[in-house]
C-alpha cells in the first residue's frame, strides 16, 4: 500500500499509537510553546544533516504548525528517498484543536 502524501491528524494520531515516528519541524521556540508528547524534535532546517538519525523502515508523519513547512520537508525526504513519509495536514493547530485540547494553541 502506497503511503498517501498527507493524513489528517485523527489518523496521523492513530499511527503514531500505533508506532510512527511523529517528527516536528517546528523551530525551538516554537516548541517551548507546544509539542506533541512521544513526538521527535529536528528543525526544518537540519532536516538535510539528519537524513542518518531518521529511520527508512518505519513510518514518519512530519508535522510543524498548520502544515506548509512539514508538506515541504515531507516532499523534501520523499525526494531523498524516504517511501513512508506522510504530512500531517493541519499541523498542531489541528491536533490541539481536535485530538488534545490540553495543548496550547499559538
């Protein structure tokens, strides 16, 4: 089964249950504010200088904010050679409104 480009964070929550790695590309200050618990923290920009520390056998579901830098570092790995990458749309703005509401929303 082909992993699509995006999930919505219902099921990017699933997966990440279920054992995907939840990778963040949000920059630090932005996740002194919020984060995912169990989530993997690299900036967008050292996303090039990790492609080692990232697994190729397990599923990645990147998320940053609202979805547009983690779209571009999900296509960014795609094109490095990484098949199990998902984006997930709506960033943590969308998970802290429909899967944890605990988490503060910036």
């Amino acid at each position: 089964m082909e992993t699509p480009l995006e999930v919505d964070v219902v099921t990017a929550a699933r997966l990440h249950q279920e054992g995907a790695l939840l990778l963040d590309v949000r920059e630090p200050f932005e996740v002194v504010t919020s984060v995912i618990a169990g989530s993997r923290h690299i900036p967008m920009r050292q996303i090039p200088e990790s492609f080692n520390d990232l697994p190729r056998d397990r599923l990645i579901l990147v998320q940053c904010h609202h979805g547009g830098r983690s779209l571009r570092v999900t296509q960014f790995l795609r094109a490095n050679g990484f098949e199990q990458v998902s984006n997930v749309a709506g960033g943590i703005d969308a998970w802290a409104e429909q899967i944890d509401p605990s988490l503060p929303r910036y």
